[in-house]
C-alpha cells in the first residue's frame, strides 16, 4: 500500500468517514432496510445501486435525517447522527426531483444554505458565484429555476447541494431526470467536480451502467438487504450472487451439482454442456447445487469448436442483433436452453459471419465462467 | 374545413358564454347602478327621478350630483367606509391566521383522511347562513352556554356575564367563522401542491423550520393567501347581516347603510352611490392584485 493508492477501502488502518452499523428501518410492517452495515471512507464516490423498492432511498434519506433508523447506528467521523435534525447534519441532499425553490433565482437558491449557514450576503454570493463558475451557470444566475433546460436545473441542485461543503453529499439519482446523451456527459462531469472538492458523495441509482462509470464502489441492493459491496470490476467479474450477476449486465446462468472437488480444479455436471470444467478450487462440498456464471463477452462463438472451449455445447442461432459496436447472438442450445453471447465487431468485412439457423458451437475456458452458490 | 369551423365557433362560444353572463349580470346592473346614482329622491313609483328622459323627440339628460355631494360633504359616509375597511381588513387577517394552520394540516394530512376533513370545513355549507349566525346569537347570549360555562367553573361571578352579543368581537367572530371556509380552500388547494421534498432541502440546507416557513412556505402560497383573503374581504366589506344581527346597533358598516339607504330611507340614488363607490375602493385594488397573483402562479406551476 503506498501513497497514491485512492483505494482506502483496501487499507485496514484507515478509518471510515461513515460508519452504517446494522441499520434496519420499518415502516409499521414493511422492513424497507434490513441490517445493513457499510463503511464509506472520505473521498470515496460510493453508488447504492439497486432496483425500485430494494431500500436504497430510504437509507439515503436515513443519512440526511429525513427518516430515523428503527435499530442501529449511523456514525460521522465517529459522532452518532441519531436525533440529529436534517438542518443541524454537516450533509447535503441533492433531491431526484431538484426541489428547487421556484420562487427564488438561480443565486438566491444557490446562497441559501450558505445564509442559513451563518454567511452575511456578501460572503454568500461571492460562495456562490464561484460554485455556479464551476457548474457552469453564471450566466444564468438572475433566472428563475421554471427559465432553465433540464439540464441546467440539474446543475442549480448540484451547486446548491455542493456550495456548502458538506462532509457528505447524498444524491438521488443525480441523472435520472436527464435524456441519454446528456446523461452520459454529465457522469464524467459529476467525477470532474467531485475530484475538484474532494467531497465524498453517496449516489443513489438504479441505473447500473451509472454505477460502474461513477462508483469507486458500489454496494447492490435487494430486498433491503446489501448483496455485495465492492469496486465496479470486483461487482462485475466476481459477483457473490445470482442477484448481482444478473443485475449487473448481462450473464449466462448454467445449474447442476459438483461432481469433482479438488484443490485446483472442480467440476459441475449441468443438463446443456455436460461437464462444465473449473480450473480452480471451488469452496463447496460434493454434490452440492452450484450455478456457474458466464458473461456473454466471455462465450466464445463458432462454427467450429476450437482448441479454447473447454467447456462447450451445440446450438442454433436464433436470432442476431447488430448493435454496431458488437453483434449480440441468441443460440438455443440443443438441450433448448438459450444463451446469450456477444461478439466485438472489430473487422468492418467479416469473412466467417455467423447468420440466422447456424449450427454453432459456443464454449468459454475453465476461469470464465463464476461459480456462485447462492 | 367544417371541422375547423365547428371547433372554431366551439372556442368563441366557450368563451361567450361566461362574458355574456358577466354582461347581463353584471356589468348592466352596475351600469344601471351607475346613471341611478345621478338621480335624485321623489314620491312615488319609482321613488327617484329619470336620468334620460325622452319625450317630443327631445332627449333631456337629467344629472343630479345631489347624492353624490351628500356622500363627500357628510362624514358619516366616509367614516363608515374606513370602518367597514378596517372590521373586514381584521376580520380577514384573522381568518388568514386560524385558516392557514388549519389549510396546512390538511394538506399535509394522509391523502385518505384529507377528504374528511375537507368535508368537515365545507360541512357547515349545508345549513343556512342565516341559522348559523342565529346559532351563535344563541351561544353568545348572556343566559347562553358559553356565560353558564364560565359562571359554573367560576372564571365568572354568578349573574355577571360578559356581553358578547351586540359588541365588535361577535361581529369579528361571526364574520371570521362565516368566511372561514372561504379562506381554507384556495390556501388548501395551493398547499397541497407544495412537494414535499422543497421542505426537506430547505431543512437539509440548513434553515431552521421557522425559516423553511417563512422563506418557502409562505411564498409559495402566495397565490392562495390573495385568493383567500379576496375571498374573504370583499364580501365582509359589504357584509350587513351579521353586524345587524350580532353587532352594536352603532355599528357602522357599508353594506348595512346601503340596506338602511335603500329599503328604510328610500334613497335609492344615495344607496347607488354608496355601491359604486364600494365597487371602486375596495373591489378594483383586488382586481389589480389578481392580476399579480397569475403572474405568481406561473411561477409556481412552472
């Protein structure tokens, strides 16, 4: 571990910024988090991801205190933030919706935190001049936020959430409200300005591809419950659960029971491919269920099986999608499963086209594919 | 083509109808209201003279400003307009201030239980006005619950009650508990558009919530507290039953002096003047600040 690592998650000396010690939060029955611990360290842009109802707005809305947890402990730089007022926590919110104040400008909604901060006037809109610079809005501070494109109210509720300097900031689904294109440019925006204030923000969202372009971490929710926490790659290529891997992209599962079990290598017998070879140790018992993951980037596809497919099976290609940059392949293997495979376009001739009713082999090596037990 | 047409006369009769019954209700009878004012008292039927009068091919317009130097030389008239403007400008305030708390809690009340309390404020519509204020005649009177009340937790000596009846805090309160409905609706259906989540980044940006209050609430409900206090001070301005019936019979307000002028009197053309002047003083002021109030909702639709 030296100096320049920014991952100080992966550093056991250092100490969290946030501290989430076994959080649940009820509503009368419905438990909408459940038992959630997490630690997120000062700098880190940590993304809650999950789908709609997982729980991840509530624990967001747990840190700025507009809820209280029914059990556990939420930490700041050590300091318990239970009965702790929203208006008196060192956090700032930027809303789904914006919220804006519609009857104040631009300015006016930018100073606001800062006069109720204990600014004078003058301080204030000089404060928030230079944060409306950064966003990009001087020009439009006299507007009212109903004069503004999407995409600039979207900046206001930034400038207004960041101008304090908060200690945290939450936001929800930051780029929710925004059209694709736009959405896309404003990721890397948002990483710009987190890296210039060095603030540590907790996004909540539901869109993965978000996720993995902004996280340093991301934690998938379900069900109230945290399914895994770890760097977008870690999420991606060595997902805990079939929740997570098929939450996050795209992904093959293929069922059967162990039926080798030694310390570098494994095999599982599945009903499609047979004997699905693992060239690693596999943590499990003999006989047990396990389901292997396999990223459809990672399915090699061919007419021939070649000398890489250890694993493989037979099928038809049932259909083809062009998407430019890669070609997505739905083969239905002769077992009538249907896998999904992708293949990079990267030859604008291609000589051996796979097309519609192709008898194709698809297969992937012994350490594509990941073994999950839940 | 025919489409058009048929959609284009649609609008313009969309559009007529509410103007032509303006015209008919209102802007005539004010124009009639008007030339009266102009007139002068007579005995017989109609009790006052002609102002046009057309005999022999010879239009003769008669204006008496007779009526009109009474209202400006005698202080009496203009003495009751300042008193009927300052009991509804009281009354109206103190609807705003029992009315908003109670808008609010309804807005911000679980969408299931709004309905019923919306109903419990419209509820008192289905008795009569006039029993109503009767009611409270009753409940104010000296022999009345509220002085047996008193007397009996001896807050009052026995046989000393307050006189409520016939004094300028019955008038407020009925006047307050008449219009009180006025003033809860348009403030209920501004606030209850209020998201919630304006409070919450008020409160997350640090304003304590005596100044998410006064800084976001009251703003922007704007819109409503014109419309309620409209709603509210144009008609206690004219009101003359309940400060006939529960008021002192000093008590000067507009409405019941143009009663007293027109069907005790006689004075039709006094009571025309009277009537347009109210439209002037009070009503126009409400119109411009209606206009004020649209420029507000724009903002806050938007």
């Amino acid at each position: 571990m030296n100096a320049t690592d920014l991952r100080p998650w992966r550093d056991p000396s250092q100490k969290p910024l946030l501290q989430i010690k076994s959080v649940t939060k009820k509503f009368s029955d419905f438990v909408a988090v459940d038992d959630v611990s997490l630690d997120i360290y000062a700098g880190e842009l940590f993304c809650l991801l999950g789908g709609s109802g997982c729980g991840k707005s509530t624990l967001l809305r747990m840190l700025a205190g507009f809820e209280e947890a029914t059990e556990g402990q939420i930490l700041l730089d050590g300091e318990d933030l239970s009965g702790v007022a929203p208006h008196e926590r060192p956090t700032n919110m930027m809303f789904q919706s914006y919220a804006l104040f519609p009857h104040m400008s631009v300015l006016k909604n930018v100073m606001y935190g800062l006069v109720h901060g204990g600014m004078t006037k003058a301080e204030a809109e000089t404060t928030a001049m230079e944060m409306l610079k950064l966003v990009k809005l001087e020009k439009f501070i006299k507007r009212k936020p109903h004069q503004l494109s999407g995409g600039q109210r979207q900046r206001v509720a930034l400038a207004r959430a960041l101008v304090k300097k908060p200690r945290l900031l939450l936001l929800d689904e930051p780029l929710g409200a925004l059209d694709k294109k736009l959405r896309e440019e404003t990721q890397f925006e948002l990483i710009r300005i987190q890296e210039t204030l060095g603030v540590t923000f907790v996004v909540v969202t539901h869109d993965q591809e978000e996720a993995m372009t902004l996280a340093s971490r991301i934690g998938v929710m379900n069900d109230g419950y945290i399914e895994q926490i770890g760097e977008p790659r870690e999420i991606y290529e060595f997902p805990k659960s079939k929740f997570v891997a098929n939450f996050i992209g795209d992904v093959n599962l293929f069922e059967g029971e162990m039926i080798v079990d030694e310390p570098d290598r494994a095999a599982v017998l599945n009903d499609s491919v047979g004997e699905i070879a693992i060239t690693h140790g596999v943590s499990g018992t003999l006989g047990q269920e396990l389901t292997i993951a396999v990223r459809p980037e990672k399915l090699e596809i061919s007419k021939k099986k070649s000398a890489k497919m250890l694993n493989s099976a037979k099928g038809v290609v049932e259909d083809i999608a062009y998407l430019g940059s890669q070609s997505v392949y739905h083969v239905r293997l002769d077992s009538g499963k249907l896998v999904k495979a992708f293949r990079a376009n990267r030859v604008r001739e291609a000589e051996d086209d796979l097309t519609w009713e192709d008898r194709v082999v698809v297969g992937w090596d012994g350490s594509s594919g990941v073994v999950l037990s839940q | 083509m025919i489409n058009r047409i048929a959609s284009f006369v649609g609008v313009r009769g969309v559009i007529a109808l509410p103007m032509i019954w303006l015209l008919v209700f209102f802007l005539l009878p004010f124009i009639f209201v008007f030339v009266l004012s102009f007139s002068t008292i007579r005995n017989g039927m109609p009790p006052y003279e002609p102002v046009v009068n057309f005999k022999d091919s010879f239009l003769q317009l008669n204006i008496h400003l007779s009526s009109w130097e009474r209202f400006f030389e005698n202080p009496i008239y203009i003495g009751t307009f300042l008193s009927s403007a300052k009991t509804a400008f009281i009354a109206t305030f103190l609807t705003l201030l029992i009315g908003f708390p109670m808008a609010y809690v309804i807005a911000r009340a679980p969408e299931a239980r709004r309905h019923l309390l919306l109903m419990l404020v419209i509820l008192p519509f289905w008795t009569s006005f006039l029993l109503r204020v009767y009611a409270i005649k009753t409940i104010l009177y000296n022999q009345g619950p509220v002085n047996q009340f008193l007397m009996k937790i001896g807050i009052l000596e026995v046989n000393s009650p307050i006189q409520f009846l016939n004094t300028d805090f019955a008038v407020y309160l009925g006047i307050v508990y008449t219009y009180l409905p006025f003033m809860i609706l348009p403030l209920y259906a501004n606030l209850v558009k209020l998201e919630e989540s304006v409070l919450e980044a008020s409160s997350d940006l640090g304003a304590k919530p005596f100044w998410t209050f006064w800084q976001v609430v009251i703003p922007l409900s704007y819109p409503g507290i014109i419309a309620g206090c409209m709603l509210v001070f144009i008609p206690a301005v004219g009101e003359f039953v309940i400060p006939d019936l529960l008021g002192a019979t000093d008590t000067k307000m507009i409405g019941k002096t143009i009663y007293v002028e027109y069907f005790n009197n006689r004075d039709y053309p006094m009571a025309s003047v009277l009537s347009v002047v109210v439209l002037i003083v009070f009503v126009a002021p409400f119109l411009m600040m209606r206009k004020w109030q649209d420029k507000l909702a724009e903002v806050n639709d938007a």
